[in-house]
C-alpha cells in the first residue's frame, strides 16, 4: 500500500488467548481456542509482533490519520507500549461494557465483561478529525463519555456465517463516525467476518480489509453482497493476504 493513504485504522489484533482454556457459550462449555493464530509466542516475541503491524499502519495512516486498536489485559499493554514507542499521540481509552458477558467457569475471578479500545493520532502534530457535534447529538446533547456499553454482536450480525473474535456493527459504526472524514479511505489489517467493511459501507466510505484465513475472506464477501448485492457482479475486489 502507498504511505500516507489511509484515514482511519481499526485494528482487532490477536489477544494471545487460545491456551486451552474454556468458557460459556450459549450455556455450554465450550474451548476458548481460536487458531494457531491466536496462541501466545512469549512476551518478547508477542511485543514485537505488535510493533512490526502497528508501524506498517503508521506508514499508510494520513498525517491527520488515528488507529483504533481492541483487546483486553492480554495485549492492550503491550499495544499501548508500542504506540509510545513508535510516535503515536494517545487520544483515547474506550471501555466498551458487555451487559450480557460469558460467566467466569472457575468461580476464582471477577467476569470479564470489557474490553479496551485505544485511539491514537499517527504523531503529535496531527489534527485528528472527531465529529464532535455527531457524538453529542447521538448522546442526548451531552458530551459522549469513554465508557460505551454495547451488547456482543447477536444472530442478526451472523446470519452469513460466525468468526470468534466478532465484534459489534454499532462499535464500528461510532468509531468510524467519530473518527473518519466524509468519503474517507478505512483499513482494517485484522479483517476477520468484515464488520469494519459492513460499517464502512453502510456509511459509504472506501475500504480495504487484510485477512489470512480464506474462509473469512468468504464471511466477509458474503456480508458485503448481502448489504450490496450490486457487488456481486465483480464490484467487490479480493485477494488473499497469504
């Protein structure tokens, strides 16, 4: 991709978590394993994997451009180091608040039911663009806190098929919103089932998703077609990343 050619970044990077655990799932036990993809390497090696991906979107991001990054307690930190290290402006912390989380099995710690979103500049001198006046009006005239309580994404959103790190179209919808100028150009590295490309189309901006896994590139051509099924005749361009 050419430098400087992307508005807005939202990344959903692996969270190191398939340790053959278990967790609820529709009230079954089911194994918290995602992939190969999603096993830890050791800190050291999970660091830098975060700051190899983070500077390769700091090279395409505008220098007006933000990154959006997810992830819990597993990677969030790690991520947020990098971000330091690689010149990025910390903007934002969003908690997005799950009211309907999995119960914890073990009984031996608190219920996960947040996860962090960091919002970052490129670099200091960026004049990042936020649709202040959006956030407020969709806040009842009040400015837009950074805890935002949204449910996991239900049977609507996976009608075309499931990933297991899914996250919510309403997410994607307020960041992008937020965050991204009129007709502006979104990357997502980490494409997964495509919400990033759902969000972005809905809200007719360009979009370019990276996704490894084939059967996810099928997930998210399928989601793209229902929402437009105009694409379907050769409109939609994809590669895999592999």
């Amino acid at each position: 991709m050419p430098p400087e050619s992307v508005d807005v970044v939202f990344a959903d990077p692996p969270y190191f978590l398939s340790n053959g655990g278990t967790t609820c799932s529709s009230g079954k036990r089911v194994s918290v394993n995602k992939g190969n993809w999603d096993e830890s390497r050791g800190p050291e090696d999970n660091h830098a994997f975060n700051r190899e991906w983070l500077a390769a979107c700091r090279r395409v991001l505008t220098p007006d451009g933000t990154i959006w990054v997810s992830g819990t307690s597993h990677v969030i930190y790690s991520v947020g180091y990098a971000m330091q290290q690689l010149g990025f402006k910390p903007l934002n912390e969003i908690v997005w608040e799950k009211p309907n989380p999995p119960p914890n099995l073990s009984c031996r710690y608190f219920t996960h039911s947040t996860e962090s979103v960091l919002w970052a500049a490129r670099d200091r001198k960026s004049k990042h663009h936020f649709d202040y006046a959006e956030m407020r009006r969709r806040n009842g005239g009040k400015q837009m806190k950074t805890v935002w309580r949204m449910t996991a994404p239900g049977k609507r959103e996976k009608l075309q098929g499931k990933h297991p790190t899914q996250k919510p179209l309403d997410l994607l919808d307020r960041l992008l919103v937020a965050s991204c100028p009129r007709a502006g150009r979104v990357l997502d590295p980490f494409n997964g089932s495509g919400t990033t490309g759902v969000a972005a189309a809905l809200l007719e901006l360009n979009y370019i998703g990276i996704e490894r896994e084939t059967e996810y590139l099928e997930l998210t051509r399928r989601r793209l077609e229902d929402l437009r099924p105009q694409w379907r005749q050769g409109e939609l361009r994809m590669a895999s990343a592999s």
